[in-house]
C-alpha cells in the first residue's frame, strides 16, 4: 500500500509539472494553467463564473480572468462595485471588504452569476443563485 501511495504521489508530480509545461510559458508572471491552485482567481469560461462561489475574508484581493472570445466585467448585483469590462484575455482585481456586496454578474450577460462566500464558516451569502452552462429550459429540440 505504502509503495503504490508513493506511485501515486510521484504520478502527481509528473503530471502537474507536464500540465504547467503545457502552457508552454515560462514567465512568472503568466497565468497558467497551475495557477489556480497558487493565486485567489475566478475564471470566466464555458458560460460561467468558476468556481461559482469563492470563499474569501475581509482584505483579500481576488482576481478574476476572462478567458472568454467577449468582454465581460463582474459587478455586484446590488451596483455597488464593479470591476469594469475586462477584455478576452484579460484580468481584473477585486478586493474584498467588510461591507462588501458579495454577489455578482456579468453586465454583459446577467446569467453569468457569482459571488464570495464567507472563509470563517463556509457559508454562501444569501443573496447567492447558483446558475450556468445548461442552466437554460431551452431542451435544444424544435
């Protein structure tokens, strides 16, 4: 058991080094693919804001990259904040505080939805609606 756990470990390894290598960027300073797993970040991919909901505490900066072919921007539902259009590629800086409003969207497409739940306990904020890719009635058949 012992050795296959190491096996297991050592696959990991590999396969993370080959995932960051993939990017074929060596520049720190890029975001890759690893990067989630170092940097507070919300992507907006596939129809979505993912993760959907990200656990942040008071003070804590959270980036959010478009990595969609459109212009989208977050901004809390309630009007309050906005990160402004971020551009395909691009990536914009939220900072969390004390009275922040902790849902958000999309302006360019209200479907997209999300928001920051509470680091402490764990808990979605109650304004929180869990949308996104297939989220649609629309069945696809005519």
């Amino acid at each position: 058991m012992r050795k296959f756990v190491l096996t297991c470990a050592a696959c990991a390894v590999a396969l993370t080094t080959g995932m960051a290598s993939a990017t074929g960027e060596d520049d720190d300073e890029t975001l890759g693919l690893g990067d989630q797993l170092t940097e507070r970040r919300v992507d907006i991919k596939g129809g979505v804001f993912f993760p959907p909901m990200m656990l942040a505490s008071a003070g804590e900066t959270i980036v959010i990259r478009n990595e969609e072919d459109v212009v989208h921007d977050a901004t809390a539902v309630d009007g309050s904040w906005t990160t402004g259009p971020i551009q395909p590629g691009g990536v914009a800086q939220v900072t969390v505080g004390e009275g922040t409003s902790l849902c958000f969207k999309s302006t360019y497409n209200e479907e997209y939805q999300g928001a920051f739940g509470s680091a402490e306990t764990g808990e979605a904020p109650e304004c929180f609606v869990l949308s996104g890719a297939g989220d649609s009635s629309d069945t696809g058949q005519n």
